[in-house]
C-alpha cells in the first residue's frame, strides 16, 4: 500500500514538474513576443524628387501609412519611362522617400533597444532623434541598429526616420519596388541578453530513432561589471510540450559577448520534410538570481539533407527530386510590400501543383516568406546575390557598356565594402530556418567577367533560341582550360571572389551546401569558381547534364534555373545523378520585359500576376503531383501545334518541337467556344494512364498516355456546341472532367477562401472575379469592366485582372476582365465587423461577399 501510495505521489510529482515547465515556457514565449515589438504601424512618409533634409519637409507633405510600403506600385504604367524601365516594368519609382515614426518608449539603464529592418529598397539612411545611425545600400539584406543611447530620458516623442534614395530607379534587371517594403522590429532586452540572430540551432545527428539538436547561443553583456547568469534551453514541440531542457553556467565580462554550447537529444522525433514539415521551438532564457530576465525564441526543424554526384538528393535518408521554381520578389499588384497571407496563398497553389522547392531569384529571401515554407513543407535556395564585381547590363543583359550610367548602378559600386556584411547578415538571419538548404552565392554571374565568356567558344556568338540551350561548347575541356590561362584577365577573378563569398558563407554555417546558378558551367568548372561550389547549379544547360557528370564525376550538378516545359523533367527523370530542377518561373513577374509595350511582364510562369494558372502549370502539375488531372486545352487547328495528317488523324506539325520549347508556354485557350464546323485541336494534360474523351456523349476514342512521346493527349475535332467529357484512369481509379461551352456572360460570381480574417491590419481575402452565364459555366471569351466597392473596415491593396498586356493601375477599384476573371485584394484594419465587397458591371445585377473581420 504504502509502495503505491509512493508511486502515486512521484506521479503528482511529475506531473506537476512538467506543468511548471510548460507554465514557464509558455510565459517565455510570451515575453519573447513582447522583446520583439512589432514596429509597422502609423509611419508617416513623403516622396520627392530632391535630396532635402526631413525636417525642411511641409507635414501636410506627409501621408500616414503602415509598412510595409512600397511606393513604386501604386503609380500608372507609364510607356515614356521607355528603355529605361523594361528591367522594372515601366512603374515610376524614381525619388527619395522620407519616411518617419514617432514613438513613446520608457528609458531603462538597465536596458537595450534595437531596430531591425528586414528590408529597405534601398540605398538607405537611419536617424533617431536626427543621429545619424547608419548608411545600408543593399535592398534585401537585413540589417539592425542599437539605439538605446540615443533615446530621450524622458521616454517620449522619440523620431526614428528612414531616407531611401532610389533616385538610380533602374538598378536592377526586374521591379524592386522602392521603400521599406520589408517588416520592421523594435527589439528591448535587459543588457544582459541574446543579441538579435543570437542563437543557431543544427542537427547534427538525425534519425527516425532519435536526433541530436545542437543549441549555440550568444549571450551578450552591455554592463560595465561581470555577470554570472544561467542559460536554459528547452525545447518544445508543435503541440506546446515540452520534451527537453538543458541548462549551462556563464560568466561574462562587462562589455562582452560569449557563446556556448548545448546538445539535447529527442527521442522518436518528428522529423522536417516537404510532406510533414514539423517543427519545434528552442526556448532559451537568461536566468540571474532565480529571476527570467531574457528569453528568445528559435523556430526550427529536424531533417538532414544530402547531396550525392550519382544519386542525387537525400532528405532525411530518403531519395527523392527536387520539384523547384524560382520565384522574384515582387506579387503583381502588391508590388514587393507582401502581406503574409498573399505569399502563404501563392505557395499553397505551387504545393499544390506538386513544386516542393523555391529559388529566391535572385536576391535574399523576406523572413516571412522563409516562415511559411518552414510552415508549409517548401525546400529553399537562399541565394545572395544577383551582381558581384563587375555590373550587369539592366536592361537587355549582356550589354554591360549600357550600365555606366546613373539610373543603372546597382549593387556592383557597393559590392567590395559590402559583400561580406550582407552575406553574413543573411546566414546569420536566416540560418535557423529548415528550409533552407541551399545557399547560392550567385545568379549567372559568369558573363560579367569577358574572359570567362569567350573562353566557352560560343557565349559571345550565342543565340538565345539556338545554340546556349542545345549545343555542348565547341571547345573541348582542354581548349576550355587553355583559352582561360590566356585570355587577358580583368581587374577581378571570379574564382577568387567565389572562393572568398564561400569562405565567408561557411565561417557562419557549415550544415548546408554552398552552389550557384552558372550560365556557363564549361568554363566555371575550370576557372575555380566551380571549386568554390559544393554543387554546381546549371542555368539552362540540360544538355551538359551528361557532359558535366562524366568530366567532374565527383562533383553534384543540378539544374537551378530551367525552362518550365517536359523536356527539361524528362531530362532529370532519366538521370539518377541529376537532383532536380527549378523552373522559371513559379509566377509572372514585372520587368526583365522582351516584348514591346504594352506587355509589362516576363510571361514565362507557371501562374501570372493575378495567381492564375496558366498551361505550364497544369503540364507540371501532372509531372510532380501523384493526385489525378486532367486539364483541357484548345485552340483553332492552323493556330495549333498540331494538324490533321492524311490518314485524319491529329500530329503534331513538328514531331520535335517539344524537345526546344522555351520560356512562354504554348498558344492554347481554356474554353470550348468556337465556330460549328471548325476543326479545333484538343490536347489533355493528365497523369490519367487512358483517356477517352465524349462530345455531346458520343467516343472520341480511347487513348493511352504512353502514345504521345511530349505526354500530352491529342484529339482533332469539328467544333459542336455542348459539352466535352474526359473520363481518365490513374492507377485503377476512374477520374472525369468536364468543359462546357459558355454562352454570353450574364452573372457574376465573387469567392474567397478566407471568408473570415482578424482586425489586425495585416490579414488579407482574396476575392475572385468570375462572369459566367445563365446555367453558371465560367465564360473565357467575354470580358467587362468592373467597379469594386468595399463597405467596412477594410482597404483596397490591389486589382488585377494577370494579364501580360493589362496596363491598368493596381490601386484602383476599376478593372476590366481577362478571359472573364479578375482578382481583388482587401487587407483588414483594425475593427471588427463584416466586410461586404461588391462588384459592378453594366447591364449585370450587381453581386456581393460578406467577409468576417475578428
């Protein structure tokens, strides 16, 4: 009895042990919360075209805003910005911005302040109280000030106020936006603290038994004594709980910093991956004299990751592909200012066309955006840097004698002072994330350095249709290797700066592989900077995927950036070696524009501005996701790619033009609308095995996938009125589609997926435009003006019908349809309440959506 009664009691005992713990790591998390103030709210700006100083600006010049803000995209598209602005999309961003907060802040001697900019486009300078605290050129690095010595003693109407000079406004090859366009923090400690990025957390052994996390922490000492403290980490899992703890003894000298070390193992641990991407919480606290008084929060994951030069990539152990796209920096109508829930909307729609990897082309990602592929199960390449040494040409690439002026000097002048900070500014913000495990210290950097270029044999002689995407370097490796030890040098070595931004990468972070997206992987595997590389990223260069394995057998080859088409998958499916590929693009973006005015996009993703799907994603969608598809596409016989032979039978008009297919996807329609009689070329892309396809319920014919070498089903049809019918089957299981013809659009239909959001003027609803007629079926070939009208307590972020020619304003209630659709962008403020949008088009009734805000 009295054995039980012990049993019981060392129960209670346990039990009340971990629900302190539990108490106590919940209480930690909240006050990491309150050290991490967020600073976005009610900054007053002003744009000019003169440098002034801020104080010499009228108030009533100044507009109240909350960041993040990018002034760039609520302007016109303006067609006189002409050459000048077919890198950024033809946005004016030209100017300097002025931006200021004034804030109350109680003064603490025994405390410490920081501002922490995660991103300001760019060229930017910092006052507090009118100091000076610091000049930051780079756009897409973070970066953080200590300001606590120079905040009024009183606590009160402290002046924090930001100058951003984009007066060089076509510094870059795509839109940059311009402003502070990233999040910004207010972040106070007791000076005995972590400092901002102070902790890494790896795992260093890992497996489905038990993982060893290691827990490196930096404590710094702003007192002018010694102090002794205690450091405790524990670790907490998804559900809240905590699983682990570890506790180190410190004594630190005034005005110092120290790291320590703590390793913890986990049994049985929920491991990262792209399909169960779980996490875990490092919750570390400073203790003196039994009193919390600093605690820090890390969000990570437990996966391991490698890289094998004949098998390829292992996550976790396991084999697998890397189903990637790149993706820029702006969102259409949002321009670079992204709220969370307009990327976590576009990653939701690229999972679920099977992509598990992002690119981040080619700039440093947003913290935010670096959350939610943590969150949602995305591998990540951080890559650092678009421009090294030498400039770039903005904008038509390659003709860098064009980049000498003012409007076009970008990252290159700042590039000797600046390359380390930045980069290591980037590991060190970024490193905790599980995403990541790629860092690339470049984009296509070989062609700024000319002797690189003429070493290939063909670059400087190259054709962007032809011979750079199908033909191997006319030069053997060893005419390669002589042409590079004779060819004049420039002032830099790519070699060298290679080798020195990995050396600096690896001085922080040694868990993760350093690559680099190379446009000329012939001669970079032989001018050193392949050697700087763990993995060697070949832009476009498919056809040197068997060139590069058999002449640098030990070295990991992947493709970083590929065109989005079969042939590019097929390549990687047939190659072991091969780890996979990332598509240009994941979207649309603004800029880097090839086409005349009025197209203000590089059109080559998956999915336009607006988030709409477009051919190629549906192809990729079949190639990456196991889930059955099946998607129509049409178009007039002599528009298509295909033709009716003399047996009447649907060919293609070229049998190998898949194989070179570019950028831009085919020429094809979504609709079953044309004239009766005409012969129409219907192609399915399906992961189905067979299909057989009905008109008006009559066959068209049973088909097999394995029939069309470019995997796409074919079927040459005189058009009739009614309804096509495909009736697939994807490993035994049945699977229909529908297309309908649609008549004249009569109706509007409104929809969003986030019927209800919170009053914290953050969250967003997307709401989704769609005319259709009489009996409801989408209408494609119909398109009407439409007025938006927002009743409540929310903004208009944005209108956007995804067109590639569409030139009309973002920041406007009035848009006209493409292809019968448009998307609207409400962002709540700060009041509960419904929202009701409506939408207005002549000779329609009107319709409505009632969004909840809580």
């Amino acid at each position: 009895m009295n054995t039980i009664k012990k049993i019981s009691q060392l129960k209670l005992s346990i039990l009340l042990f971990i629900s302190i713990i539990l108490f106590s790591c919940n209480s930690t998390i909240k006050e990491s919360e309150k050290r991490n103030a967020d600073f976005n709210l009610n900054w007053e700006f002003s744009l000019s075209q003169n440098n002034v100083e801020i104080s010499s600006i009228p108030q009533a010049e100044f507009k109240t805003l909350n960041l993040p803000h990018d002034w760039a995209v609520e302007n016109e598209f303006d067609k006189s910005l002409g050459d000048d602005a077919i890198g950024t999309g033809y946005l004016a961003s030209k100017g300097y911005g002025y931006y200021k907060k004034t804030f109350d802040i109680p003064y603490d001697e025994n405390k410490v302040t920081y501002i922490l900019f995660d991103g300001v486009y760019n060229n930017s300078e910092t006052y507090i109280n009118g100091k000076k605290l610091g000049f930051h050129p780079y756009g897409y690095s973070p970066f953080y000030y200590n300001i606590s010595k120079y905040l009024n003693k009183d606590g009160k109407n402290n002046e924090i106020s930001v100058k951003v000079d984009h007066t060089r406004f076509a510094d870059s090859r795509w839109y940059t936006g311009a402003g502070i366009y990233r999040n910004v923090k207010l972040i106070t400690a007791n000076k005995l603290h972590i400092p901002v990025w102070g902790t890494f957390v790896t795992t260093p052994k890992v497996s489905k038994n038990k993982a060893t996390v290691n827990i490196a922490v930096s404590v710094k000492n702003d007192f002018s004594l010694e102090e002794s403290a205690t450091v405790k980490t524990v670790i907490v899992a998804a559900n809240g709980n905590a699983i682990s703890s570890k506790s180190s003894e410190i004594k630190i000298a005034s005005n110092s910093l120290v790291e320590i070390s703590q390793n913890i193992d986990i049994v049985n641990p929920s491991l990262w991956s792209v399909d169960n991407p779980n996490m875990f919480k490092a919750v570390t606290s400073i203790i003196k004299n039994e009193k919390e008084i600093d605690s820090y929060v890390t969000d990570f994951g437990i996966r391991s990751i490698k890289f094998d030069a004949d098998k390829g990539f292992f996550l976790n152990g396991e084999n697998m592909k890397i189903k990637g796209v790149c993706i820029h920096h702006d969102a259409g109508m949002v321009g670079t200012a992204i709220p969370k829930g307009v990327l976590k909307r576009r990653l939701k729609i690229l999972k679920d066309g099977g992509v598990n990897a992002i690119r981040v082309s080619h700039n440093p990602a947003s913290t935010e955006l670096l959350e939610l592929c943590d969150e949602l199960g995305f591998l990540v390449q951080d890559e650092f840097f678009d421009e090294w040494d030498n400039p770039k040409d903005k904008r038509y690439n390659q003709n860098e004698s064009k980049s000498t002026d003012y409007i076009t000097r970008g990252y290159g002048e700042h590039f000797q002072e600046w390359a380390k900070k930045d980069l290591q500014a980037v590991v060190l913000s970024h490193r905790n994330h599980p995403s990541i495990f790629q860092w690339s210290i470049g984009n296509e950097i070989e062609w700024t350095y000319p002797r690189n270029a003429a070493a290939t044999g063909f670059f400087n002689n190259m054709s962007w249709s032809g011979n750079y995407f199908w033909s191997e370097p006319p030069y053997t490796t060893t005419e390669i290797k002589k042409q590079l030890e004779t060819l004049p040098r420039g002032k830099y070595d790519i070699g060298k700066t290679a080798q020195k931004l990995s050396k600096w990468t690896k001085e922080l972070d040694v868990t993760r592989p350093v690559t680099a997206n190379c446009i000329l992987p012939s001669a970079s595997h032989l001018s050193g900077y392949a050697d700087a590389l763990d993995i060697v990223g070949y832009s476009y260069r498919r056809v040197l995927y068997d060139y590069g394995h058999k002449n640098y057998p030990n070295k990991p080859i992947m493709g970083t950036e590929n065109l989005a088409q079969y042939h590019e998958w097929k390549a990687v499916l047939e190659r072991p070696h091969i780890s996979g590929v990332f598509l240009w693009t994941g979207f649309d973006y603004m800029g880097e524009i090839r086409a005349p005015w009025p197209t203000r996009v590089q059109p080559s993703g998956l999915l336009n501005t607006a988030g709409f799907t477009k051919g190629s994603y549906h192809m990729m969608k079949i190639l990456w996701s196991s889930e059955p598809h099946i998607f129509f596409a049409t178009q007039n016989i002599e528009k298509s790619l295909n033709k009716i032979d003399a047996n009447g039978k649907i060919a293609p008009k070229d049998p190998e033009k898949w194989k070179t297919q570019l950028w831009e996807w085919y020429n094809i329609n979504e609709h079953w609308n044309y004239a009766n009689g005409e012969i129409i070329s219907i192609e399915l892309y399906s992961n189905c095995e067979e299909i057989e396809l009905f008109l008006n319920e009559k066959s068209l014919g049973l088909k097999n996938l394995a029939d069309f070498e470019d995997h796409i089903y074919k079927w040459g049809v005189p058009f009739a009125e009614g309804k096509l019918v495909a009736k697939g089957k994807k490993d035994g299981k049945a699977f229909v589609q529908e297309l309908h013809t649609a008549r004249k659009s009569s109706e509007i239909t409104l929809a969003s997926e986030e019927k209800t959001i919170k009053a914290n003027n953050y969250d967003v609803s997307h709401i989704a435009l769609q005319l259709v007629d009489s009996k409801g079926n989408p209408v494609k070939t119909d398109d009407k003006e439409i007025i938006f009208e927002i009743k409540g307590e929310a903004k208009l972020l944005g209108v956007d019908n995804g067109w590639k020619n569409s030139i009309q304003k973002f920041q406007t209630n009035v848009n006209t349809t493409h292809q019968g659709r448009t998307l609207l962008i409400i962002q709540a403020k700060d009041k509960a309440g419904k929202v009701e949008v409506v939408a207005t088009s002549k000779g329609m009734e009107s319709k409505s959506i009632v969004i909840e805000l809580q």
